[in-house]
C-alpha cells in the first residue's frame, strides 16, 4: 500500500514524500518585495515536505494584493528568493514558487502611484483589504483589454523565467481563491463578450494561455495549477462548476503539466474524483476538512483519492510537520493573530520536535 511517507516522482522530480506545504501568505516581504533573512529561515526549517509551494508571488507590480507580499518581477526579488531555494536545496527540500496575480482583488494604495487594479470586467468584489491606512473597500477594477490581457500572460511566463533563475524547481499557477486567472473563470466576474468570455471555452481560455505560455518558457514539466471549484472566496460565485472545470483540466491535460492542486472548498469530492481521472496525472489535494488538514487526511494517500496532501495551518505551525505526522503527534497549535506580518513571533519560533 502506497503512504504519504513514500517517495514519488513529479515529472522527473523526486520528492522524499506525499506531504507538501500548502501556499500561505505571510505578508512579511521587505521593501521592494524582496524577501528577508527570516523568509530564508522559515522556509528552509519546512524543507522536510516532499514538496513546498510558496505564499503568493505577484508576476507583475499591478498583481499585488496584499501590503507586504513578494514579487518575481526584478532582479532584486530574483537575488533574494535564490537565498531560499539555496537554503531549502541544502536542507534536501523540494520547492515550487505559486504565481499569483490578484486581479481585482487589492487596492490603488498598494499598488504605484497612477496603477489601478484589474480584472476580465469592471466588477467590484464585496469586501475590504487591509492597507497601511487601515481596511478598505475593494474598488471597481478597470476591465483588461486585448493587448492588457497578453502582456499579462507574458508576464506569468516572465515571472515563471525568474523563478527557475531564482533556483526555484518549479511553480504552480494560482488558478484558485477568486484571484486573476479564477476571475476569468467564474461567470460572475467574467463578463466579456469577446473571445476571452461568455462561452465556458471562453472563459477557460486565460487560464489555458498562461499554462501554454508558462509551460513554453519553463517546461510542462515544471509547471503545476492550483484550482478550487466552486469557492465562493473573494465574491466568486459558480453554482455549476462542473462544466468549466471539466472543459477546463481535459484542456490542462493536453498539457502534460507536473500536478493539478485542488482546494476542495465545499462538498465536491465526486467532482474531484473526476478531475482526477480526466487529468491523468499527479494530483495535490488540499481536502475539504472541518478545521485546519490534519492527520487523517494521510488515508487520502493510501486509499488513492490523491497522490499528494498539502498541508495548510499544520505546516505553519509545525516545522518539521512530517516528522510529527509519522508519530502521529504532538502538534503545535497555530495561532491567526501572527499569521500575516510582523517579524519571527509566528513565523519562524514554532519549535521542532
């Protein structure tokens, strides 16, 4: 019987094993965008998941969302992500850098002066974003145009062309959590009537652009998509996911990428069961659970629903989380209050067994 604990082999990568560090944002960049000596710690403490994919790294300036995240858009932020892939590659670790453009998801004041955030349509999100200046209203995003859209697609192959410089082993497209490439997707934040909108073949078509593009620039093998059906996060609203996520991974497919990752956000599990099949290839599961991914999530190994769990809070929270999930405990217990920002005090003080 297969276990998380054994090894596996992503598109020529061998990873130690099954467990991988989910995506998180941190919020802990320095100026510029560049990450810090304690970014270079905390990753290499989790160096023991078979595979980490990192917090949200915006391709382009306009793709920030958030004060405070990383780019992969200059030479700057290139330099100081090779420290952590140096760190994690020393430490025996596997990491992939997730590339994620917010779309309209942000605001003006934490973008340069004269950007604006912007989306498939100019559509607001219900809800606010945190700003040095406190909480504020998402704002009307401008609509992309044509020539908007392919630039931005050049920019993830751009940002993909980094992150290899930058030492990274591979990135994974964030295609989930209502940002840019789900925004194109859901047909509540993708009004266009042109070829980028409308029919779900349209709608799907950023998404496949950028895997096509990234994939050219970087190899398919080095390539992985997150995506979440049907997650309401973000003002995204898919009371039928189905039919785009089908169309969408048989497309996907076609391109022999590394790993599909799903975050299961609802009661989908018969659809990620399809997904599965249609796709073909390695699947990461972050599954629906009732609190943070825990232990008995390991079952999704052996039983063969997924070839790989991504481990959100837990990996947060506990450094050397595979270690602890073959002693099956004690854990650590994570704390929100120290989840985005500040310096080491939830960061990088968790302790190791």
């Amino acid at each position: 019987m297969t276990t998380a604990f054994d090894p596996i082999d992503l598109s020529g990568t061998s990873l130690a094993n099954r467990i991988a560090m989910a995506p998180m944002t941190r919020s802990r960049a320095g100026q510029g965008g560049v990450v810090t000596d304690l970014t270079v710690e905390y990753y290499a403490q989790r160096a023991s998941a078979g595979l980490i994919i990192t917090e949200g790294v915006q391709p382009s300036v306009v793709g920030q969302g958030y004060p405070d995240t990383p780019g992969l858009h200059s030479p700057e932020q290139i330099a100081g992500w090779r420290k952590v892939t140096d760190a994690v590659h020393a430490a025996g670790g596997t990491i992939f850098a997730q590339l994620m453009h917010v779309g309209r998801i942000g605001h003006p004041v934490l973008l340069p002066e004269g950007e604006v955030n912007v989306a498939p349509s100019a559509v607001a999100a219900t809800g606010q974003v945190y700003t040095a200046e406190g909480p504020k209203d998402f704002v009307t995003p401008r609509e992309l145009t044509d020539a908007e859209i392919r630039a931005t697609i050049a920019d993830f192959a751009a940002a993909a062309r980094g992150a290899i410089d930058a030492g990274f082993d591979g990135v994974e497209l964030h295609g989930a959590n209502g940002y840019l490439i789900h925004q194109f997707l859901a047909p509540n934040t993708n009004l266009r009537t042109d070829a980028w909108g409308g029919s779900v073949e349209n709608r799907l078509r950023f998404a496949v652009e950028v895997a096509k593009a990234v994939s050219a620039e970087i190899g398919a093998a080095r390539t992985g998509i997150r995506l979440s059906p049907g997650n309401p996060f973000n003002d995204i609203a898919e009371p039928d996911p189905e039919p785009t996520y089908t169309a969408l991974v048989k497309e996907l497919a076609a391109l022999d990428l590394a790993y599909l990752h799903i975050l299961e956000a609802g009661e989908i599990r018969e659809l990620t069961d399809r997904l599965r099949r249609d796709f073909g290839g390695t699947l990461i599961l972050n599954p629906r659970t009732e609190g943070p991914t825990g232990q008995d999530a390991l079952a999704l190994v052996e039983d063969g629903t997924a070839d790989i769990i991504a481990f959100g809070a837990l990996f947060l929270a506990n450094p050397d989380l595979p270690a602890r999930l073959q002693a099956g405990g004690p854990y650590n217990t994570p704390d929100p209050a120290t989840f985005y920002g500040g310096a080491e005090k939830g960061y990088t003080d968790y302790p190791a067994l």
